[in-house]
C-alpha cells in the first residue's frame, strides 16, 4: 500500500508539469527562451544555422509534447488500473481476514476433532485390548472345559457302573424286603381280621333279654348290674345314664328312624347307676 501511495504521488507531481507544459504560458517561456539563447548564439553562428537550431528544437518540443500527452494516457490509465488494484487489495484483504477467522475456527475444529480421535484411539484400543484377553481366556477356558468333559465322562463311566451294581444289589434286596413285607402284611391282615373278631363281635348271654318301660330306673335294683345292648322298642327316644355319683355316662338318642339316633348301643351299667329313658328298650346281657 505504501508503494502505490509513494507512485501515486509521483504520477501526481508528473502530471502537474505535463499540465503546464501544455499551456500557452510555457509555449511563450520557452520561445523566448529559445530567442534569446538565438540572440546570444547569433555573434558566433550564422541566421540560417539558428533557424535550423530552432526548428529541430521546435520539432525536439512537439516530439516531448506528444511524449507527454503519450505519458499522460498511460499514466491515467495506469492510474485506473492502481484504482483497480488497491480496490481488489482491498477485497482480498477482507477475503483473507475471513479466511484467517475461517482458518482460525477451522483449526479449532481441527483440534477438537483431534481430541476426539485420540479419545476414541484409546477407547477403541482398550476394546482391543480387552477383546484379545477375552479371546486368550476363551481358549484357556475351552482347555479347562475339554479337561472337564472327559473327567466328567470318566466319573460318569465309572459312577454309572457303580449305580448299576449299587441298582442290582438294591433290586434284590427290594425284592428280599417285598417278600418279607408281603408276609408281614399278610400276618397284619389275618392280626387284623382276628382283632376285628374279637372287638366287633358281640356274643350274647344264655340270659333273657330285660325290657324297661320309659321312665328312671336304679341298676342293682330295677336290673342287674353289667354289659348291655341297648335297644328301643317303638320310633325311640332320648336314652340317659348317671354313675353311682350322678355324673352323666351316657346320653344319646335311641331310635328306629333313619338318620335320627342309633338304632342300638352298647354300654356297661354300675351298681346305682341311674337311667332315664324316654323311650321303651331292651336290654339284652352280653359278655
């Protein structure tokens, strides 16, 4: 910029004297200049040699004339084309302070995405690192599951022969133990059987059956003390006995009914129990 400035300057100083160059005042300054410089050569040259000294310096001044007026056009057209340029600077110049601000945030960009390259460098190279040790404790534990596998074959080989033979063993002993259980259990159901006998059958006396009205009766005094089964006569009733110290013995309803009562009941009768029947029975001894 200082450089086109200091040439700027230059063409202007240039063309101030190109300007008063042409003008009719130096036109006049410079023939009588050159008439008095006619007038002092003429005591030593000849009139015909100062005339041709004026013309050529006549021609000499219509060529630096033309020069000038040459220079002049170039110089306003250079000085066109220096607008042109500065204007031009002057647009790179904002170009490139923008391109500075884009190259700036740019490099920013750049740093940041950097960063997250090396971040993810290291994460991604942790995963490898870790995949690798994964895939070398893969094969370690593959090995060891290999080993385990034919241990576990062994062991089963040998503990399904031995639970075969435990098995068989077992299955004649179960079979010892059926037969054994199957005698008991028959022993059981003729115990059983001979138990129900002796519990369910009632053998009755070679005595008469005894027959009460409804009403209170004294045992030892009304009938004889003992074994008894009790049965109504008639639909039935509410049957009561007391032991010798008026406690309640029995007390339930005897009937003929369905669904209502027993049809006969067996009891034992103290000495001074009491009955107190509703009902008419019969009291038939048995052992």
């Amino acid at each position: 910029m200082s450089q086109a400035f200091h040439l700027f300057k230059i063409g202007d100083s240039s063309m101030q004297m190109m300007a008063f160059i042409k003008t009719k005042k130096f036109l006049y300054v410079f023939t009588g200049a050159v008439f008095l410089l006619s007038l002092f050569l003429a005591s030593s040259f000849y009139t015909s040699h100062i005339k041709a000294q004026t013309s050529a310096m006549e021609d000499s001044y219509l060529y630096l004339r033309d020069q000038v007026f040459a220079l002049e056009n170039t110089l306003e057209e250079k000085s066109g084309i220096l607008e042109s340029l500065e204007e031009d600077i002057e647009t790179k110049q904002g170009e490139l302070e923008k391109t500075e601000e884009n190259l700036a945030g740019k490099e920013a960009e750049q740093a940041g995405l950097e960063k997250e390259y090396s971040e993810k460098t290291a994460q991604l190279q942790e995963e490898y690192d870790e995949t690798v040790a994964m895939i070398e404790r893969r094969d370690e534990v593959q090995e060891e599951l290999e080993s385990l596998e034919e241990r576990l074959e062994a062991e089963t080989k040998v503990l399904k022969a031995s639970l075969e033979k435990e098995l068989a063993g077992l299955e004649k002993e179960v079979k010892t133990k059926q037969a054994e259980a199957d005698k008991l259990a028959a022993e059981i159901e003729a115990k059983n059987e001979e138990l129900e006998n002796v519990t369910t059958v009632i053998r009755e006396k070679k005595e008469e059956p005894v027959s009460l009205s409804a009403g209170m009766f004294v045992v030892g005094h009304d009938i004889e003390p003992g074994r008894y089964l009790v049965e109504p006569v008639g639909r039935g009733s509410n049957f009561v006995t007391y032991d010798a110290n008026g406690k309640l013995s029995v007390n339930i309803i005897l009937s003929n009914r369905p669904d209502h009562g027993v049809s006969e009941y067996v009891l034992f009768l103290g000495d001074q129990y009491i009955i107190d029947s509703n009902t008419p029975a019969t009291f038939t001894p048995i052992e």
